[in-house]
C-alpha cells in the first residue's frame, strides 16, 4: 500500500513539473517588469527559427500610454519587440507561449529593454500582453 502511495505521488510530481505556471509567478514578472506600456501593434514578422519547430517573431510597435519606463520611452515612441515561441506537441504542458499579437490591436505590454540592443523583450511569458 505504501509502494502504491508513493507511485502516485511521484506521478502527481511528474505533472507538475510540467504544468503551466500558477498566476502569481505571472503577477510576479509583471509587478518586476521594467517596462509597462499600452501598445498598438503596427507590423509582425514571423520568421522560422533554428529548428523547425521555433519561430522569431518580431513586432514594431506604437507606445501609446507609458505606465512606468526604465528606459524613457514616451508616448508615440516606436519600439521593436523580438521574442520565440516553439510549437509543442499535441498533449505537451507547460509555460505558456508568449502569444503572436495581431496587426492593429492595442494592448499592455510588459517588457524588459535586450542588453546590447535598443529593442524589448517581453517580461511576463504568457502574460507579458495581458493583465491580470
């Protein structure tokens, strides 16, 4: 019986190691962001990465509303921001994907300036364009 206990805890570890995040990790890399503006999309590239299941993406976008900046953006800036997702395979779990924004669409964006580099990263994984 005991043998069987452990089985099934080991199995309930297995799971959750590989589960989605909680919502506090989330409102955690929001609250540390270094960046948090209202966008507006302009253009997105996608562009295949190194391995075929990785995708560049790369958004040039209109800083409508700064809500803090460590960088001194101001409104009307235009930014690039450059991330990757990778597509997993049916019944994968895990973190959550940065989602692909559309053309147009206005939203929070919770970034952190690429060492090096004058564009954005997002700051927040699955959350960097969404507010909890």
């Amino acid at each position: 019986m005991t043998r069987l206990a452990a089985c099934f805890l080991f199995l309930g570890l297995i799971d959750f190691a590989r589960a989605e995040l909680p919502p506090s990790v989330y409102e955690k890399m929001q609250s540390a962001a270094v960046e948090v503006v209202r966008v507006k999309v302009l253009r997105v590239d996608v562009q295949p990465g190194d391995d075929p299941a990785i995708r560049d993406v790369t958004m040039l976008v209109q800083v409508l509303k700064v809500g803090r900046t460590r960088t001194k953006l101001k409104q009307d800036d235009l930014i690039t921001v450059k991330y990757r997702i990778t597509t997993h395979e049916s019944g994968w779990v895990g973190p959550g994907e940065v989602p692909i924004l559309k053309e147009d669409m206005e939203t929070v964006a919770y970034l952190q300036p690429i060492v090096g580099s004058q564009d954005y990263a997002p700051a927040a994984g699955a959350m960097s364009f969404d507010r909890f």
